[in-house]
C-alpha cells in the first residue's frame, strides 16, 4: 500500500467580516444610503407643504382684504346710485315746476301761424296786420301789448307770429275764436318746447292712425293728460316716449276743428301773399 507524504500546511478561510465593517465604516451601504435619500424628501415635501400654508393663508388674507374692497365699492356704489336718482327725481321735478313757471308766464300769448311774411316787413306794418286779423276774427276791437315774428325769414316761408295781450280776457277771447280758421292759418298757445314736443308725438300717432285705416272719430287726444285714445288702446306719453298704459274703454274731449269760411282779412292775405 502507497503511503501518503507529509502534509502541507493548513490553508486559512478567507476573513470578509474585515470587508464589510469598511464598507459599513465608510457609509456605502445600500440601505443606509436610500434610508437617507428618503429623509431628504421627506424634508424637502415638508419644507414645500409649509411654504404652501404660508402661501394659502397668504391668498386669504388677500381675498378677505379684496372682498372689503368690493363691499366698500358695492356701498359707495349703492350710494351713488341713489344720489342719482335722487337727482333724477329732483330734475324731474325741478323740470315740470319750470315747465309750470314757463306756463303761466306764457298765458297772455298766443302764437299766430300762417299771417303772410316778408323781407321789407316792418313793426309797424306786422303790428297793422295782426291788428286787423283780431278785429276780423271777432268782430270787436282787440287791444294787445306786442306783436313780433320769431326766427329769420326765408322765401316761400311765414314765419309765426308771438303775440302778448294786455288782459286775459282778450286772450281768451281770441283763443275761443280759432275754430273759425281753416288752414293754412292757426293760434295755439305759447306752450314750452317740452309740452310742444309732447303734442308733436301725439299729433303724429293720430296720423299715423288714421293712415292704417282707423276711422278719425274713433280717435280721441286729451291735451292735457297727453294721451290718446286710438279705438279701445290708450297710450300715454312717457319721459318722451309714447306708450300704451291700457285698453279699456273710455272717451276724450278734443278741440274741434271748424271748417267755417276765414274772414275776409285771411282771404286777402291768402291773395297778397300767393302774388308777391
């Protein structure tokens, strides 16, 4: 039988707790390294959701202090608004009391239209005419303070006629008479340009009335109320406008209109002027 050799010496195991102590000892673990990534975020979010708080209670304090500034301004402006309409009431009246002033101011004229005009028409000769117009139209000596024409004069053009009596009496007598005219002659009262732009509107709505076939003596205008009554539709004039108020029935007085010959004054003047 062989026999064995002398035996060598013993190997030794290779030792690698010495290898991973270092690599402990030197902080390259994978666990430690994410571990500390993770309180790094965790950090950061932290830091990033207090700057969002700071920057929420920032955005309410802004939103509290823009909503006291539009509650001021929704204040103010509800102030403004009713000194406005304060103001508007306040015109209105203001308005209809001039309107008032200018009425009773005006009642002694009356305001002639259609007397023939001319360039070389003088004082004089104007104060003639409507002297004997009146004496004419009523058969009675009529005594009236002035007589001018209002505006400039221009060709193919009679320019009306103011007229200020010296008594209302004879204003009013003169006022009575004026159904007697036929066109192109007619008196009507001094009258505001606002109440005069009112009888404008009302004069045109019955126009147009009777143009869309409604017969004339079922149209009815109340002067004073400034309104009109068009069959069983009433409108009424407001702040400029004419609208319809309601349509029941109902019934107006209007001035009539007369178709009785002019007097020969008006015939003359009718002549004098178609020849000059």
């Amino acid at each position: 039988m062989p026999t064995r050799g002398p035996r060598g010496p013993k190997r030794k195991k290779p030792n690698h707790s010495g290898s991973q102590e270092s690599l402990n000892n030197d902080g390259l673990s994978p666990s430690s390294s994410s571990n500390s990534d993770l309180l790094n975020m965790m950090k950061s979010l932290h830091n990033k959701m207090d700057e969002s708080l700071q920057t929420t209670k920032e955005l309410k304090s802004d939103i509290l202090d823009i909503k006291a500034i539009i509650s001021t301004h929704d204040r103010r402006i509800g102030n403004v608004e009713e000194r406005v309409q304060n103001m508007e009431a306040s015109f209105g009246l203001v308005s209809r009391e001039q309107e008032f002033l200018l009425q009773e101011i005006n009642k002694l004229h009356l305001i002639f239209e259609g007397m023939p005009d001319s360039a070389d028409e003088t004082d004089d000769n104007l104060y003639s005419s409507v002297k004997l117009f009146l004496s004419e139209l009523t058969e009675d000596e009529i005594s009236f303070d002035t007589a001018y024409r209002l505006g400039k004069f221009k060709p193919n053009h009679r320019r009306p006629v103011r007229v200020r009596f010296l008594a209302m009496c004879q204003r009013n007598l003169i006022y009575s008479n004026r159904t007697k005219l036929t066109p192109p002659f007619f008196i009507n009262e001094d009258l505001p340009f606002s109440i005069r732009k009112d009888h404008a509107i009302l004069r045109s709505k019955k126009k147009d009335a009777i143009k869309s076939g409604v017969p004339a003596e079922n149209i009815s205008i109340n002067w004073r109320q400034r309104s009109i009554l068009v069959n069983s539709d009433k409108y009424s004039i407001k702040d400029g406008n004419l609208v319809l108020v309601s349509q029941s029935q109902g019934s107006f007085s209007q001035d009539p209109v007369s178709t009785n010959n002019s007097s020969s004054f008006l015939s003359m003047s009718q002549s004098r002027m178609e020849t000059t």
